[in-house]
C-alpha cells in the first residue's frame, strides 16, 4: 500500500463539497495500488480522504462521525 497523508477537506456549500471530494478521490485513485479509499464526514463542513487497509482495493467507502 502506498502511503498517503489524509487529504482535509474544508466545505462551505455542497456544490463545493462534491467537487473537492471528487478531486481528492481522483488524487487517491492514483496511489490506492492495494487498498481503497476511505471518505469520512467529521462535521457538516469537514470531511477526510485517505487511503485505508479497512477498504477493499477498488472501493470508496464513507463512515459518518455525526
């Protein structure tokens, strides 16, 4: 597995929140050689992108901390 900072994500609309989450998926797509990519909503307007073993390869999976 490639190793990958967690990409933050920042929203003030969802217009927004759909195109910086489709631009960090992409980003991770790229380096997810053995695992998938986890997206999780910390708050309404703060999200994470990362790469994790917990995912299978080929799958974006969401987890919802509300």
């Amino acid at each position: 597995m490639s190793t990958a900072a967690p990409i933050i994500i920042e929203v003030q609309d969802r217009a927004s929140r759909d195109d910086q989450l489709e631009q960090a998926t992409n980003l991770l797509k790229d380096l997810a050689t053995s695992c998938g990519i986890l997206i999780t909503r910390h708050s309404f307007s703060t999200y994470t992108a990362a790469l994790s073993v917990n995912v299978e390869y080929g799958r974006i999976q969401e987890m919802d901390l509300l």
